[in-house]
C-alpha cells in the first residue's frame, strides 16, 4: 500500500511542479538558488572520493545491531542494507554540498547520521565548517566514524545517544545555525518538536533541509505546519526534501522543483 501511496503521491507532484529551472519563479533569490544551486551539475573533487566510499558501504555485509529510537525496532542489519536503503542518493548529497558551498556556511547540524554520507557531503564543502551530527544507533556512528576518517574529514562531531535528549545540548554549541538537516524521527510530533528547538538558533539566511517530506500522510501534515510557520517565509519541495527558508525579504510563497 506505501508503494501504491508513494507513486500517487509523486505523479501528483510532478503535474503540479511547474517553476521547474527557475521559470516563473519571480523572487531573484530564489531564482538564483534554482538555477545556479537545485540544478547545477558541475563536480566537484570530493564527489569521486565520497561516490567511490557509498560503493564499499554497498557491498559491506559486516552485521550490526540497529537501536532505532523512533520506531522502536531493534533488529541486526548489515552495512550493505543500510547503504541500500537508507543514505540519500548522490544527487542529494550532492546537491547538500553545493548549499553549504554557496552559503559560504560555518556551523552545520544534522539530526541522523547514518553511515555519514550525507555527513561528509555537508561537512566538506569547507575545511572551516564546524558540522555536528546526531545518530542514535552507537554502532552505525562507529561506522560512520570509520567512513570520516577514510575520507580525511576532521570538522564532525558525531553525539550519540536518542535525538529527543542529545538536541537540546547540541544546539548550546552553537550561537546561531547556518544549516540544519533533520533526517531522524519520521513521526509529525518528532518532526515539529525537532524544527521548534532548531528555531532557537535560526538566522535570516539559515537553511533548513527535511527528509522524506511525503513519507507518510503524518509527516505531510508536519510539512503542512512547517510551512505555515510565521518564522519561515519560503520553501521548495523537491518531492523527497523540503528546503524551508527564514529570510523576512522573501515573499511567503512555496515552490515545488521537479529534481
């Protein structure tokens, strides 16, 4: 039935994303981030490095026990099935590493690490980054340990321990927060509890990044909320993430990008 849901879900989207490449899209800002950042294909040398390592994760059958926190389902998994199933495509990562790239950011929060993919795509888009991430399976966050140092990336912090009591001491790291991914809980009160605390340390030109937007009826209804937020003036659905926006001289006004 999921997959039935999902496949309505995006043929919808997909008639109904109609500024696709910037066309139609008024606001210069926004313009400029569809162009120049949503649909820039240049590569960049870290690319290869991070692309060739989401290959050994692939074919990885070391088993580890997975404490999943949201659901609550415990299980032994093995590393090529959390690679399978769970990191964002490259496109995403990508896509990650030119946001923070062309914001020019400094402090970075994600909220689920996994196997630190997308970690390493957020993190080494600067040398200067200070990028803290969250995970809540200790054994996955030694794996993404591992995965750091392959790559020579030394500017993460990872917390373990369950998102709902390691949020609120990683936010008072920060003074403010220039991009925040949230990929953890997949429940609305999970969600929307994790976007309120992150909007203590929200500036005028911070980004924040939400997985799975269409996961579920539930966390539609929590995207729903986000963007009728008072603080967030702008968004873009990219159908499988949304990009929330906080800058006051933007036109309240929701975008959806074929991707």
């Amino acid at each position: 039935m999921k997959r039935i849901r999902d496949f309505y879900k995006y043929i919808v989207f997909w008639f109904s994303a109609v500024n696709t490449h910037g066309f139609g899209v008024h606001s210069p800002f926004i313009y400029h981030f569809i162009s120049f950042i949503i649909e820039e294909k240049n590569p960049y040398y870290i690319f290869k490095k991070i692309e060739s390592l989401r290959s050994k994760l692939l074919k990885d059958k070391r088993k580890i026990k997975i404490n999943d926190f949201g659901t609550g389902n415990n299980r032994i998994s093995t590393v090529r099935e959390i690679a399978r199933h769970q990191l964002k495509s490259a496109k995403y990562g990508q896509l990650f590493f030119r946001i923070a790239e062309n914001n020019k950011v400094q402090n970075v929060l994600e909220l689920g690490t996994s196997l630190g993919v997308t970690t390493a795509y957020l993190a080494s888009a600067s040398s200067q980054i200070n990028c803290i991430t969250l995970e809540g399976c200790s054994e996955v966050a030694e794996i993404a340990r591992e995965n750091f140092s392959c790559l020579d990336i030394s500017n993460i912090k990872i917390v373990v321990g369950n998102i709902d009591q390691t949020l609120k001491n990683a936010l008072d790291e920060f003074e403010s927060l220039d991009l925040v991914f949230i990929d953890a809980n997949h429940r609305s009160t999970a969600l929307l509890n994790y976007f309120e605390q992150c909007l203590t340390k929200i500036h005028a030109n911070s980004i924040l990044l939400i997985d799975d937007i269409y996961w579920s009826t539930d966390m539609e209804k929590a995207w729903k909320k986000i963007k009728e937020n008072p603080h967030v003036t702008a968004t873009i659905d990219l159908f499988h993430m949304g990009i929330v926006f906080f800058n006051p001289h933007l036109y309240k006004k929701h975008y959806k990008v074929r991707f």
